[in-house]
C-alpha cells in the first residue's frame, strides 16, 4: 500500500485558507483604502421611501467599495425623541434627517453639527442646484448647518367634481370659506370638512397657519422665540375660536380617527374638503380619487397677520461634527440632481434642489403645487417645529380638547401663558 503525501496536501489547503482570508477583507487592504463605517439615521422605515433610500445606500457603497453604511430608521414622533437624545448624549449619526428652523436651532445649540459654510464655497458644482429661499430654515447665526431636500406646503384639497355639482369655487377669504362650508352641509355632506384629530401633528399644522393668519408677523416672532415668549396677544384666542369652528363641521368622526384615515376618506370622495400636505399629492393620485384642487388658507379679514404666507418649511440633512468626509460626500450625494429627480418621481414628494422637479417626473397636480410654494410671498415654519415642544404640546392636547368642547380658549392660553412665565 502507497502511504498518502500528506505534507502537499496540506501545503496545498493552507494556501487555499490564506488566499481565502486575503479576499473576504473586500479588497481594502489590497487597494490601500480601510473601510469607513458611515451612521445614516432617518424617519422613514416604511414604504416607498425605506426602499428608496434602502436602494440609494446600495448604489453608494456599490461606488465606494471602502465604505459601509449603517441605516437605522423609526417613525416621526420616535424619531424626534431619539435624535435629540442622541445629540445631547454625543452620540448623533454621522448623516441624519433634520426639520428646518426651531428644530435645526436645538441640534446646532448641542455643539454637534458639522458648519457646511466652507463646504458650499469649496464645492459651487453641488451647492449652486440649491433652490436658496430654502436655505434660511438651516441657517443659524449667519452659518449654514444643514442641506434642504424635501420641500413642501399646507393646502386644502377640495374636490373638483362635489364644488361644480353644487356650483361652489375655492374661497378666497375665511367668510367665505365658512359660506362653502355651510353650502356643503345643506347638500348633505355631514362632515364637509375632515381631519384626523387624534393626531396632534395634524393639529399643529392648523393652529400655526391659523396663527399666521391672525396675529401680527412681529409678534409671532417674539414669541416663537423661547427668550422672549409672552403669548399674551388677543389674536392667539381668536386662532382658536377659529380652530374650534372649523372643528364643527368636521363632525364627530375626525375625533376618532387619524390623519391617514382622513386622508383616505378625501381620497374614496367621501368628503369634499381637507388640509393636506402637497407630499400627499401622490398618495391621493394612486387611490384614483376624483379630480382635485387645493387653496391656501383663506384671508382672514380684519386680522394682523400675513393673508399669503404658505406652511411648510423644508426638511434636510445634518452631519456630525465628527463625521468622516466620506459622510459630507454622502450628504452630497443624497442632494444630487439625480437623487433628487428620482425621489420625486417615485415618492411624490417636491424637492429642493433645481431641475429635480419637471413635467417629466411630476404629475401637472405636483408641478402646479411647487409652483405655489415657489411663489409664496412667506413660508412658514411647522408650528411643533416653531415653538418650544412644550409649549407646542399644550396648545396641541389643548385643541384636542377644545374639538370636544372639554375647554376653551381661554383656558388654554392661560396654561401657555403659564408654561412661559416658569
């Protein structure tokens, strides 16, 4: 019997294991380049834009061998929770979502966010695509901390076929909204106007544009302002009286339910009239709902605030002061014209940057929409962005409970009131 070379063969497995070893690195090592782990947290862990930002993560790593992203992604109000623990622990991502204004202000007092200042100067090719009236909202003691991507505005969406069966046209002031509102209600609309009032979000959104609407721009600015709060105008209670109007005709339905709910029974034309955002545009067009339109919030006649500011503030990127550099190229890939284009195209949502909006990716509804944004004399900022949370949330649960007739106006101005004084 031949006795097996064993020594060969065991030459031969050991080269295999090493050359093995060598290769499972990625090819890093063999290119000079070491691996770069970049943390990409945002608020959208459902669909379409999991998968959107899912598929762009691939396509960067698929351009940048060296480099790995980590995404992690939870849900609006979890998501603010989490981010401002994270920045007052040190602990931010390195590439992250940020709302504009109040919310940009918060994380850049932490002492944790990257100043993109010298970034837009060194890089004009990128930077120039930015629509500049969205740069404001990141911009804080003259330096810029955030890149804008998503833009957007509040409306109400009305239905085109119900408002020429009952020969009605968009109001152009808050009389004669009311006047449409009670026309709807004698052709036997019981809930003319619908909103899901469970979520205090969608509340906010009506309180703040009601209150640019009623009290005077100086005055939202002082107390917007934490240092300087009083919110001791008249015009607050009359915001409310007309918030706790409105709520009449949306019956008792829209107490029961949520946003998305009454965003669905918009969209099955169920009822004629609601206050959406043009990022839902899309989410109507898909249900196949009847034709639409959408006005801005009336004029309020004989009241001291702006009768055609817009809300809606942009929504962005913010980086890490300690991020790598591979997470400001990241960021700029995230703000290219193509991502942007894209975006829209498959979410629906508008977009910051210049050319990501045409024809070509848009229906005429979103064209038509980011030109109202465009020409909006003043956006404003979303009010629970704009205000002190705290502040914010008592004029939410306050509303909440004004829709159920458990308080008043009043009453709930005095317990803001209080909230500043202390």
């Amino acid at each position: 019997m031949k006795k097996r070379k064993v020594l060969p063969l065991l030459l031969f497995l050991t080269v295999i294991f090493l050359t093995a070893c060598n290769s499972d690195d990625g090819g890093n090592e063999a290119s000079g380049e070491e691996e770069v782990i970049i943390d990409f947290f945002h608020r959208w862990p459902n669909e379409p834009r999991k998968s959107f930002y899912d598929d762009k993560i691939a396509e960067y790593e698929s351009e940048h061998p060296n480099v790995k992203i980590n995404v992690n992604s939870v849900l609006n109000d979890s998501y603010k929770e989490k981010i401002r623990v994270l920045a007052s622990n040190d602990e931010l991502p390195d590439v992250f979502t940020s709302w504009s204004d109040s919310f940009a202000e918060d994380m850049v007092s932490t002492g944790n966010i990257m100043p993109l200042d010298q970034i837009f100067e060194d890089d004009t090719d990128w930077s120039d695509n930015f629509l500049e009236s969205q740069l404001s909202g990141f911009t804080v003691d003259e330096s810029l901390y955030g890149t804008p991507f998503t833009v957007d505005g509040k409306a109400f969406f009305y239905n085109e076929k119900i408002f020429e069966e009952n020969n009605l046209a968009p109001p152009e002031t808050y009389d004669e909204f009311i006047d449409v509102l009670d026309k709807l209600g004698d052709a036997g609309y019981g809930t003319p106007l619908v909103e899901g009032l469970t979520d205090k979000w969608a509340i906010s959104h009506y309180l703040g544009t009601i209150f640019e609407r009623v009290v005077d721009p100086e005055v939202l600015e002082q107390d917007y302002n934490d240092e300087t709060a009083k919110f001791e105008d008249p015009g607050y209670v009359r915001g409310l009286e007309i918030f706790d109007e409105l709520t009449d005709y949306m019956g008792e339905t829209s107490t029961a339910i949520d946003h998305e709910a009454a965003r669905n029974m918009f969209g099955n034309d169920e009822v004629p009239i609601i206050y959406l955002q043009f990022a839902e545009i899309k989410m109507i067009e898909e249900m196949g709902g009847e034709s639409f339109g959408f006005f801005d919030f009336p004029e309020v006649k004989d009241a001291s605030g702006n009768p055609d500011s817009l809300t809606g503030a942009p929504e962005g990127w913010m980086v890490s002061k300690d991020a790598p550099e591979e997470a400001v190229d990241f960021m700029k890939f995230l703000t290219s014209e193509e991502t942007a284009f894209d975006f829209t195209q498959k979410d629906g949502q508008l977009n910051a940057i210049k050319g990501g909006v045409t024809e070509e990716n848009s229906s005429e509804a979103s064209v038509n929409a980011y030109e109202m944004v465009m020409e909006a004399s003043d956006t404003a900022p979303w009010f629970d962005n704009a205000v002190d949370i705290d502040t914010a949330d008592i004029f939410m649960r306050g509303a909440q409970s004004l829709a159920t007739d458990q308080t008043t106006p009043e009453e709930i101005m005095d317990e803001v009131q209080n909230e500043v004084l202390d």
